[in-house]
C-alpha cells in the first residue's frame, strides 16, 4: 500500500491496544480507538493474565511465542511488571507426554530454551503440595508468568497516545456505513468517523459490532469464574501457574495460580464452547455458589497439602470463543476492509500482541505476514463456518 491507511479499532481492551500499537510502529499516523466505556472495560479487565508457550499445537505455540516476544520487549522498555512464576500443564497419559516432547521440540525450534517435560516425581518437587499419583508429568516454562491486565492495557494506551493515536471512551459503535466510493462511517453514540479500516475488537461484543456493520461474526460468549485462595499458610516458594487441562480436549480443568504470599487465583478452564451464550451487557459478574464448591473440592483433591484453604471473594468474565475453538484474524466474509480481530476465548490477553500484528499484516499488506500459518486464522474459514451452523 502506497498511501497509508486511516484506521477506526472497535473496542479499547487487548486486542485493539495491541493492534494500535503494532500499526503505530509500522508507520500508521491516522488511527483512532473507539470504545463504548473505557480501556480494559472488558474481558481485559477482568482476565488472570497468564502469558505462556506451553501448548501442543504448532500453530498455537508459535502464535503464543511470537507474543512473549512483545512481552519481553515491553518489560524490558517500558517497565510492564511480569511475574514469572512459571507455567505447568499436567499429562494424564503417555500420549500427553508425548505431546509435550513435541512441544518442547517446537519450543526450541523457535528459540524458547527453558521449556522442559517433567515425569511425575519432577512435578511433585515443583509443587510438593499437589497429589500426583494420577499423573504421567507435566509440561514445564520457567520463564513463563502473568501481568496485571489492567496495567498491560494502561500501558498501551498512555505509547498509543504519545504517539497521537485517538483513544476515546465512551463512544459505542451504533452503525458502520460501507459508502459506494470506498471507506467506512462509523456512527458512534458520540460522532462520526471516516476511515478506510475498521477493525473488529470488541471482543464478546465482536457479533454487535459485525450487526452494526449489516454482518455475522460467529461468536459464543462463555462466562467464566475465578476466585481468590487464602491459604492457611504462606507457602516458602512462589507457586507456579499450574493447568490441569489439554487444549482443545473439550473438557473443562483447574487452574492455580501465585497471587501473592499465602495467596492464589483458581478457576475452571475450557477454550470450547461448553455453555449457553452470554449476554455481554447482561450476565452475572459474581462467583456462583456452585462454581465455588466445586473449585474447593478440586483444590482439595489436586492440593491436600496446603490445608483447609479459605475461599474468599470471585468474579466472572466472558471468554468471547469463536465456535471452532481458533481465534479469527483477517478480513471480515462481508468485507475485505473491516478486520476481525477477535474469538480467542480465554488467551484474549496473551494472544493479543500477536493477533494485533496479524490484524496489521492484513491491513498493509493484504496478508498475514507475521506467522507462516496465519491464514487459518482467517474468519472466513470453512471449519469456522461449519462449526457455527452445528453449534
């Protein structure tokens, strides 16, 4: 593209930040922010924030890799505070671990180092506290952590705007106009915008934004829970982001995490789509009593070393999953010019630097230039089709 493009980003969480900054580095002057609240108002605001590469996929390890990468560059640049307590996802079966030696494999291909497989006894010296006699071991990033979602998006937005990028609160997308010569008009509750690119990052709003363009984006909210643990004791270690789940299983696993001493964050974690639709403007935002009973009893089960852990205040949050499970990068099936950036589910925030960088390679340059699989990503893919109409 000779002439560089004036850019409309729907939606001030992850996502969009991420795709601001990565058009602002590519040399994109004319950009604006439009967000019906405030920044990190959504999903965003309310993730655990883990950041990690320890997945099965090459495509998911390479699009998680590439991300850390924007990670590292921020807390080595720009003070982002991440903690690097490590990540483990446990293997139930030989047939797991042998996944995770593939993994590992990919890891190092692509220049991650510390990423190991554990047998049973390495993952019990990690977490002496846990049970392990159900498990084959463990798939293990030492360099792996969490942010601060908030703080992340904060960050973004106070680079966006020393670079002049238009971040505006409280401007809700009413309508998008396609004019017969070209661009868009976004109709906001606040104005109007032209701009030649709109992109979709609204995420669990994403369908709301696509029907205010005359389009679909296939979309299936799932509201999900987390909690705070307090332990009886502190622990003299700084625990690691455990995951007892396989990606793309279709089952839904515990999750632990370091928050603080004598202190966790636990939840039950799927990337399918396991329950009815949520309503982004209307659902429950606390912990269901049922949902805190049944992380007691698996905390109690996966951790009987650690007491008679107190469960304290939760909340809930949308995982905005795109009904095959794959998040959707590229132009949108109603038009080459309103970009889709969205349907990551529940890895919005460490999926958001490389999802941004995509949604700029399909701006510039027509195509996803940043990750050699990229394409399968693209929202009108057939198994993204076919999912939506099954579901």
């Amino acid at each position: 593209m000779s002439q560089q493009p004036s850019v409309c980003i729907v939606g001030a969480g992850a996502v969009g930040l991420a795709t601001a900054v990565h058009l602002t580095r590519r040399g994109v002057t004319d950009v604006t922010v439009l967000e019906a609240d405030h920044i990190a108002a959504g999903s965003s605001g309310l993730s655990v924030g883990i950041i990690e590469t320890q997945y099965v996929t090459p495509l998911d390890i390479e699009l998680r890799v590439r991300a850390m990468g924007f990670f590292a560059d921020l807390e080595r640049d720009h003070g982002l505070h991440v903690t690097r307590n490590g990540y483990l996802r446990l293997a139930h079966s030989a047939e797991q671990l042998e996944s995770f030696e593939r993994s590992v494999e990919i890891q190092r291909s692509l220049g991650v180092a510390d990423a190991r497989v554990l047998d049973a006894a390495g993952v019990g010296r990690l977490v002496p506290e846990m049970r392990v006699d159900d498990v084959d071991g463990g798939l293990f990033g030492p360099g792996d952590g969490f942010i601060d979602g908030h703080l992340y998006c904060a960050l973004l937005g106070e680079l966006l705007e020393a670079q002049g990028v238009r971040l505006l609160a409280r401007h809700k997308v009413e309508e998008i106009e396609s004019p017969p010569g070209g661009g868009h008009l976004v109709r906001t509750s606040r104005g109007e915008f032209r701009c030649d690119y709109v992109v979709n990052a609204a995420g669990a709003w994403g369908d709301h934004v696509a029907r205010a363009a005359g389009m679909e984006m296939p979309l299936a909210p799932q509201r999900h829970e987390a909690i705070v643990v307090h332990l009886e004791q502190a622990l003299p270690y700084v625990v690691p982001s455990v995951m007892d789940y396989t990606p793309h299983s279709g089952e839904t696993g515990l999750y632990f995490r370091h928050e603080r001493a004598g202190q966790m964050i636990a939840g039950l974690h799927s990337e399918e789509a396991t329950e009815g639709v949520a309503d982004p403007d209307d659902y429950a935002r606390s912990a269901r009593p049922d949902f805190i009973e049944e992380v007691a009893e698996k905390i109690a089960s996966r951790l009987p070393g650690v007491g008679d852990p107190g469960l304290a205040h939760g909340w809930a949050g949308l995982y905005p999953v795109s009904p095959d499970g794959v998040p959707q990068v590229g132009p949108s099936p109603g038009s080459d010019t309103i970009i889709v950036a969205g349907g990551a589910g529940g890895s919005g925030i460490q999926l958001s630097p490389v999802m941004g960088e995509l949604a700029a390679d399909w701006i510039l340059h027509g195509e996803p230039r940043s990750i050699g699989d990229g394409g399968r990503l693209s929202p009108r893919r057939a198994s993204l089709r076919t999912a939506a109409e099954t579901a």
